[in-house]
C-alpha cells in the first residue's frame, strides 16, 4: 500500500503544477482577450504561453515512478497488490495530461488536454476567446485527475492501517501461543521436579527403615 501511495504523490505533484502552468496561461489568455492590447502585446504574451504549454508536456512525460511514466497517456493504469491474496488489488487509471502538436490517446481511451498549439493560441482578441473556454475544461480536467487520485489515496491510506492491525493482531496471537506454550512447558518442568523430589524423598525413607527395626529389636 506504501509503494501505491507514493506513486500518487508522485502523480500528484505533476499534476499540481501542471495545474499552476494552467491557471498562468489562463491569465495570459485573459489579458490577450482585453481589447486595448495590440497585435506586439499579444506576441510577448504568446511567447510566454509557448513555453508554458511545452513545459506542461514536459511534466507529463518526466513525471515516473519506478521507471513508469504517469501522466503522459503512455501507461494507462497500475495495478497496486494491497494484500497477501491475489484479489486484494487496487487500480489506479491514468490519464493524459499532455497539450502536444496532438491531443495523445492513452490505451484507456482517454484523450489528451486538448489544448494543442493548432487550436489553442492568444495571438488575437478572438482567439484568446476561445482558448479560455479550452484552458477551463483543460483546468477541469486536471482538477477531476487529482480528486481521484486523491479518493485512490485515501483507500490506501485506509488499507494500511487495516493491513497494520491485522499484523499487530497476527504478532499478538502468535505471541499468546508462544506464551501457553511456555506455560505449559514451565509446568510440566515442575511437576516433573515435584515427582522426583518425591521419590527421592520415599527412597530415603525406605533406606531409614532397617536402622528402624534393628533400634526397636535392641
């Protein structure tokens, strides 16, 4: 359950930048829709919005856990062992979180941001429009991936500490079997002590009682 949890924390942290890189081209965009900007204006502004767009994929494909990749639509889910039976697993779906010349299509289906450079630019009044409308599902989107890995990750918070009580109730019933049997090695222990005592204590007697008769016979 660990290793799950810290392959979401992992998912986790790309997607929370992922999520400011958004939110700041979103900012962009609104300034570019002001019409009191000219033509240069929205160039300087578009020109920070490239490479904010390209860092957005950058994080998608660098974000890895143990060599696999998580938020590039490449692996489309994990599947997490919680427990020492076959069934006890937890899949966690992954989705893609690239703005790329195309939107990519993971194995599961589900498509990419959708804020390609094609349709997605501020380098006018209209089309900073309607890029905001795409920054906002993009920002949606984006905000639903990490409510469920959130939700996953309570799970396995919760199968942990399920999987922590089991161990301490598994250590404390072999620890009480370890102790009867202790006990019962102990009383055997004595009782075998008792039973020699006593027969050392008859032998003696046994040995006294001649030296008895011939005293009596005097």
């Amino acid at each position: 359950a660990q290793d799950g949890i810290s392959l979401i924390q992992t998912a986790e942290g790309g997607l929370a930048e992922t999520h400011n890189i958004l939110a700041r081209m979103r900012e962009l965009a609104i300034q570019s829709a002001n019409d009191t900007l000219n033509n240069t204006d929205r160039l300087n502004l578009e020109a920070e919005f490239t490479q904010l767009k390209a860092e957005v994929t950058r994080i998608a494909g660098a974000t890895q856990f143990n060599g696999t990749v998580l938020l590039n639509g490449a692996t489309a889910s994990v599947t997490l062992q919680v427990g020492a039976n076959n069934a006890d697993t937890v899949t966690v779906t992954l989705t893609n979180n690239t703005v790329g010349n195309t939107t990519y299509a993971a194995a599961s289906g589900t498509a990419g941001l959708g804020i390609g450079p094609v349709s997605v630019t501020i380098t006018s009044l209209a089309l900073a429009a309607t890029t905001i409308t795409a920054l906002d599902a993009a920002i949606n989107q984006v905000s639903t991936n990490r409510a469920n890995l959130g939700a996953i990750q309570s799970r396995l918070e919760s199968v942990g500490r399920s999987l922590a009580v089991a161990s301490e109730n598994t250590a404390a019933a072999n620890s009480r079997v370890a102790d009867a049997d202790i006990a019962s090695s102990m009383s055997e222990l004595v009782r075998a002590q008792i039973l020699q005592q006593a027969g050392i204590s008859v032998l003696a007697q046994a040995n006294q009682a001649p030296a008895l008769v011939l005293q009596l016979l005097k």
